[in-house]
C-alpha cells in the first residue's frame, strides 16, 4: 500500500466543522485518501517533515476562463466598457487554435498548483467554427491530465450574438441545439462518476444576454438526467440589470431560477448587484456564489467593483472563490485570490475585513460544497481525498513578524506552495512542478503566443 506521512506540522488547518487548527500534528495518507490524522503508527513509503510549515486543505478555484491566458494585460483590456472588452476577448480568442488552448491552459493550471491550488473549474463559452468543438474543449482536459490536477470543468455556451442584438461575434456562438447535443456528448465521454474522480463535467450557459431561456432550460433537465453541476454569470454589471430589467421585469436571478435553476447544483458567478430578496432565494436553495475579487475590481468601470461578500455571508450564504479569466484578472494565484477577498471588503461602508478563517474557509470547504463535492474535498478528515497544500512559513522575508503564522499565508503577500499532493501523489515539491520544467514550458508558451498573434 502506497503511503505518505505529513510529519510534525507546525500548524495543520483541518477546515472541519469545528474549524480545528492542529499544532505539532502529523497526518498518514494510503492510497488516495486521508487515512488518519496524528496516526499511531509513524511508518510510511515516504515521510515528509513538516516542522515550520503550514498543513492546509487544497485550495479550490471554483471559476475560471482557462484559455485567456493569453489575453494578459492587452492593452485595449483595460479600463474598457464591457461591450468593448467582449469585443476584443472575441477577436483574440478567434485565433486560438486547439494547440493555443491546451498551453494557455498549462500555464494557468501551473500558477493554480504552484499557489496551492488542487482543484479548478474551467468555463470554455467561446467556439469559432472554424475549430472542433471537442478539441478546444478536450484541451483543457488534457492539460488538467498531464498537470495532475483534479479539474472541473464546466462546457460553456453562446446563442444569442450581433445578428439578435447582442455583443458576440456571430461566429463564435452555437445554436441552441448545438449547444445541447455537444454539451451532452463531452459529458458522457470526460465526466467522472466516482467521489474521488479526477474529471467532473459541468454545463454553463455564459450569461443572459449571451443565452436564450431555451439553453437554460436545456441546461436544467440535463443536469439532472446526468446529476452534474451549473454555472452561470449573474448580476455582474448594471448593464446585465438592465438588459433583464427591461426585457422581463425582474432580476437575472431570479429569471433564471425561474427556468429550472432552483437547487444546490447551481453556482452563481460574481453577483455584484444582487439585492437582499436575490441572497434569501440563493440561500434557500442553498446555492453557491463565486467571488472573484480581483477581476471585479478590475473591472469597476462598468460595476460597483466589490460584490457584498459581507451581506452574502449574513444572509447565510455558501461563498466559493474563482480567480476568473486572465483577460480580467491577469493572474492565476489562489492565494493571492484571496488576499484580495479579505482585504477589498473594508472598502465598503456597510463591512469591514474578512477575518482570515472565514477566507480559508471560501477557499476550501466553500468551493467543496459549490461542487457538490463536500464528501471527498474541502477538509482534512479520515475518508477524504488526499489533497494537499503544504507552506513554508519561515523561507519568505514578506512574513517576517507575522504573529498569526497561518492568517499570514493571506494577509501577507502571496507565495508558493512548498508541497502540493493531489488524489495521494505529489504534484509539486520544493516549490517545482514535478511533471513540467517550468522554464520549458514557458519557452514553448511563449513560441506558441507568437505563432498566433504574430508578435
């Protein structure tokens, strides 16, 4: 039996029930999962010292738009109305090939893993018809596969484009019954039944003014004939209130729970205008919103720029993280993720700074529960998948001083995990990826960039 013992941590982060914090613990793992916590018997395969070090959960990325890696700081990216920043998203994403795909998706995937993320969701929206719907797809997939990370990803979709009025390219959307029929064909071929897969399928109509109520619908009686989850963007931007405002009299939300979306499958992305009736529906149902901070922020010149995380959390709902597309974010790094999360509250009259644990607890338990997933991930308990981030707490001259060792990893600036194991096996060690040379793999992103764009 193969074995792993994570040995004398100064501090390991369990994310339970009781939010327990462990000092001078150990933790065995067998196989692929957690096998004891503080284990009598001290032999192993492999024993890894943790003394100095900081034992956590694997951080979940609930949200993400794996191919805008190469969209980094574009210049006409920034500081742009959403139309215009649709617009070019469109045009930049027409070029990329499946090749594109699959190493915007390794470089993103990289900078997950090496901030300590274990598990990513993806929402791929955008197929130009001149490419494979699976290829651009499966891309992601792949490189999930050769990273080792447990990926999530969600198939996207488009309807409405400039010929109905709306903001995307024409040949960058699907049919209604395009989208189904695909949607239905990768679950069946990529999705993962098994509690402790590494591949789960999701189904993710982009936005309401990207979707027609028939795709939501679709979306719905497919989920669960297949028992997966949903995503959607919702109550991003004023423009998306409006545009529901004058079209049905209501809010996003709740025009789209009224098309089926009405149970915990669902997760709703970003949510900066919802109202307090909105969070009550969201908690009754108890459904999930992903918080991405620094996207949103970033993004500021079309909404209010920092979601009412503070509100949501009153109103007992479950939070998740997302470090959403690099076309909005620029940045991978969970971590920094949610830095960012704790600190942007207190911009807010109404609130103040998260407390670092209610952060830890977006990252890991939170995101487990948006996906459906709280019985093998989120925690480290007995029974759970053996996903792992481990912190030097002594190797960065940013935390010197911190008198909260394990408050620090977020309060202070981000930096790399130490160790990461994924599903019982180490994914990074040393702060290095075990199954990419870094230095090559950006080479060959680079190359692939120019090949495209030309630059």
């Amino acid at each position: 039996m193969r074995s792993i013992l994570i040995k004398n941590a100064d501090y390991l982060v369990t994310s339970n029930d009781r939010g327990q914090i462990l000092r001078r613990a150990s933790l065995l793992i067998k196989d692929n999962l957690i096998a004891s916590i503080n284990p009598k018997n001290k032999l192993a395969d492999k024993v890894i010292n943790a003394r100095g070090k900081v034992v956590l959960p694997g951080l979940i990325n609930t949200h993400h738009h794996l191919f805008q890696a190469f969209m980094r700081h574009h210049d006409e990216l920034q500081n742009q109305k959403i139309d215009k920043w649709i617009g070019k998203v469109a045009f930049l994403a027409k070029k990329m090939n499946p090749e594109a795909h699959y190493y915007a998706a390794l470089v993103n995937l990289a900078e997950l893993l090496l901030s300590g993320c274990t598990t990513t969701t993806d929402m791929l929206y955008l197929f130009p018809k001149k490419y494979s719907h699976e290829e651009l797809f499966s891309a992601g997939i792949r490189a999930a596969q050769n990273l080792g990370i447990r990926f999530h990803p969600y198939r996207g979709s488009m309807s409405l484009s400039q010929k109905d009025g709306a903001l995307f390219p024409d040949d960058t959307v699907e049919t209604s019954e395009e989208i189904i029929e695909r949607t239905t064909a990768m679950i069946e071929k990529y999705h993962n039944e098994g509690r402790s897969g590494m591949v789960k399928v999701g189904i993710a109509p982009c936005t309401v003014f990207t979707n027609t109520a028939q795709d939501y619908l679709n979306a719905t009686e497919t989920a669960k004939k297949y028992n997966v989850n949903l995503q959607t963007h919702v109550s991003e931007s004023e423009y998306e209130q409006e545009y529901i405002l004058q079209k049905f009299k209501t809010t996003p939300l709740e025009y789209i729970q009224s098309l089926g979306w009405n149970d915990l499958r669902v997760s709703w992305v970003h949510g900066i205008e919802l109202n307090k009736q909105d969070l009550k529906l969201i908690q009754k149902h108890k459904q999930s919103i992903c918080h991405c901070p620094i996207s949103n922020a970033r993004s500021a010149v079309d909404q209010k720029g920092v979601a009412p995380v503070w509100e949501m959390l009153k109103a007992g709902v479950n939070i998740c993280l997302g470090v959403d597309g690099s076309a909005g974010n620029d940045s991978s790094n969970i971590l920094e993720e949610m830095r960012w999360a704790r600190t942007l509250q207190g911009v807010r009259s109404e609130a103040t700074y998260l407390k670092p644990m209610e952060v830890f607890y977006m990252a890991t338990m939170g995101g487990a529960k948006a996906l459906r997933w709280d019985d093998m991930l989120g925690s480290l308990e007995p029974g759970k998948c053996a996903d792992i981030a481990i912190f030097d707490i002594n190797d960065s001259v940013g935390h010197v001083g911190a008198w909260d060792k394990v408050g620090s990893l977020i309060s202070c600036q981000a930096k790399r995990a130490d160790t990461v194991i994924i599903n019982g096996k180490i994914i990074v060690k040393d702060g290095q990826l075990l199954s990419q040379d870094e230095s090559r793999l950006i080479k060959k992103a680079w190359k692939v960039w120019n090949k495209i764009y030309g630059a």
